[in-house]
C-alpha cells in the first residue's frame, strides 16, 4: 500500500477517539488496486465519514486521553461541551452504562425501531402533569434537555424521544441521579409514535424541537430522516393553541412554538419546507420579528440560550446554524 498504518491509524483515532482503529473495511479484496487508489478512497472516505458524524449527539461518546489545551490555545470541542453542561456536574462513568458508545447513525426503518410503542403512565412519569410540555425529538444524551429541565423545574415538564436505548437509559439514570421530577426519556421513533404518545399528555403540548437530526446525506437515505410529513401533521395537530411562553427568549411575544435547526443547510431546507408548507396553520417568526433573522429567514440567534452539543462542535468549527422557529396560529 502506499500509505503508512501510522496515517491511517492517526486519522481512525481522530474520528472515533473511543475505538481501536481497524482497518479491516478498507482493505477488501478488490477494493483498492493500486496503493494510490488505496490512499485516495480513503482521504475521501475520511473526508465523508467526518461530514457525516456531525451529529448532535457526537460528544456522548466518551473522549479518554488527554483533554489539554492544543498548542494553538483553542479549546477542543469535548471542553467546550463540559463547560456547557459543567452545571449538572455529571458523570459520564455512570455505574452499568460505563462510557456509553452507540452507532453515530442508526438505520430508523429497521423493524426494532419501528415497534409500537406504549404510552407511559404520565402520573408516574411526572410530578405535576398539568404543565405544559415541550418534547426534545432526538435527544442524544440528554445533557441538553436535563439542563433544561434543571433550570425550569415546577414551571415546565420535559420528555426525550431517541431510539437509540443507550443513550435513553443513561440519560434517564442522570435525570433520577439529580432527582428531578419534571423529566422523562423514552426509547421511540418520533416519527411514526410521536401522535400516539403526546396525545395522551394531560397537560397542554406548548414546545417541539428537532435540533440537528442525523443528516442522511445520500438520497436514498433521506426517507430514514427524521421528519417526515406524517410527524409534521402529528407536532401540529397536538401542539396546544394560545397559552403562555415559558422561556426567556429574547422575544416580546412568543406563545408556542417548533424550533428545528441543523448544521447542514440541505437538512435545514428540508425541515423549513415542511413547515412552511403548511402556512396556514404555522407561521414564522420573521413574520413579527423580521429583525430576529438574517436576510434569508433564518434566526440569528439561539433562542433558548442553550446550546446543543452538536451545536457546540459545529460552532467550534467554524459552522452555521440553521435555525427556523414557528408559532401555531
């Protein structure tokens, strides 16, 4: 082959750090005929599999080493995420879950994630059912919607959606480990169970967010993401009507509300269509506040003032946020 095993196992641990680099999937026989073939798939396989990890849920996988200053004083995006968060003092070493690794990308067609799921027993769920409630559709690990929870406790109840058990139980081991009362995760599909499962909800649904879903880049792929037309009907028809908001946004007037955002603007396009599609029964915020958003209708700023952790390693980066919020007329 033309290139060393020191590049590419530099470069294996530079994108899964928590894994033994294996090389096993590049050297299929018949894959790669000369050893300059060989290095060039593999820059670009590189290339597309550090796009494609991008996901929101890209720090739950425990970084080990050393998490030292890089010589050019920028912090690492692990940091960035512990400063965030470092009010929840969590420990990712929790018990039986240890440092919880899952698959960046998750196929959602496959037939276990689409098994029917059970509302739960909301009186078990949450102390106080007659809060409003806002629904966090692919919460990854959870510190973003725990943090939430945290600092509106007796004012506003929180459910996760992700399908990816791991992170939903780890995240539901913090939230007891911090004893709150106002939160709850669950292993579902949004997309085909979110109607079924917030329907059942006492209280009023008042807040939706789908915060940098898994991308699905190639276009075969793009019926697995996440919003779909049968969960943009689902979030509309059960979002409450008229009510009051319970954020500090930087809004005079916001009553309830979708947020979606991405990091990939082919996502956040997609997202945006499908809301703004249905124009007479949402509208958005640049409707009122067209100075909140840039010249292309997207939100200028975080309106919940809390970061992602995809969103923070986008940032790191140098990235754009897409972000598109909507109220229910």
């Amino acid at each position: 082959m033309a290139f060393t095993g020191t590049r590419c196992i530099a470069a294996s641990t530079w994108l899964h750090p928590t894994r033994k680099p294996s090389l096993r999937k590049y050297f299929r026989v018949g894959r790669f005929a000369t050893g300059q073939s060989s290095s060039h798939h593999f820059c670009s396989y590189t290339r597309q599999s550090l796009r494609a990890s991008r996901t929101d849920t890209a720090a739950s996988n425990t970084v080990k080493g050393d998490h030292s200053i890089p010589n050019n004083g920028k912090r690492r995006s692990p940091q960035l995420v512990d400063m965030e968060y470092a009010e929840l003092n969590l420990n990712e070493n929790v018990g039986q879950f240890g440092g919880v690794r899952v698959r960046q990308h998750v196929n959602p067609l496959k037939a276990s994630c689409m098994a029917p799921v059970e509302p739960p027993n909301w009186e078990d769920v949450f102390e106080d059912t007659r809060l409003p409630l806002m629904v966090d559709i692919g919460s990854g690990s959870g510190r973003f919607l725990i943090l939430l929870a945290k600092r509106f406790l007796g004012s506003k109840n929180f459910l996760g959606l992700d399908i990816r058990e791991k992170l939903v139980e780890r995240s539901q081991f913090w939230a007891k480990e911090l004893t709150l009362a106002n939160i709850h995760f669950m292993v579902a599909n949004a997309t085909f169970t979110f109607g079924t499962l917030v329907s059942t909800y006492p209280g009023p649904l008042t807040c939706v967010s789908i915060l940098c879903p898994d991308p699905h880049f190639k276009k075969r792929h793009h019926k697995r993401r996440i919003l779909q037309e049968p969960l943009v009907d689902a979030i509309i028809n059960n979002l409450a009507r008229g009510g009051q908001d319970y954020f500090i946004f930087p809004f005079e007037s916001i009553l309830l509300h979708i947020l979606v955002q991405s990091d990939v603007h082919e996502v956040a396009v997609d997202m945006r269509k499908h809301f703004d599609s249905h124009f007479d029964s949402v509208q958005h915020m640049d409707a009122h506040h067209p100075n909140l958003c840039d010249d292309d209708g997207w939100l200028l700023e975080n309106p919940i003032g809390i970061r992602t952790e995809r969103e923070i390693h986008a940032q790191s980066e140098g990235a754009k946020i897409y972000r598109r919020m909507y109220e229910k007329m």
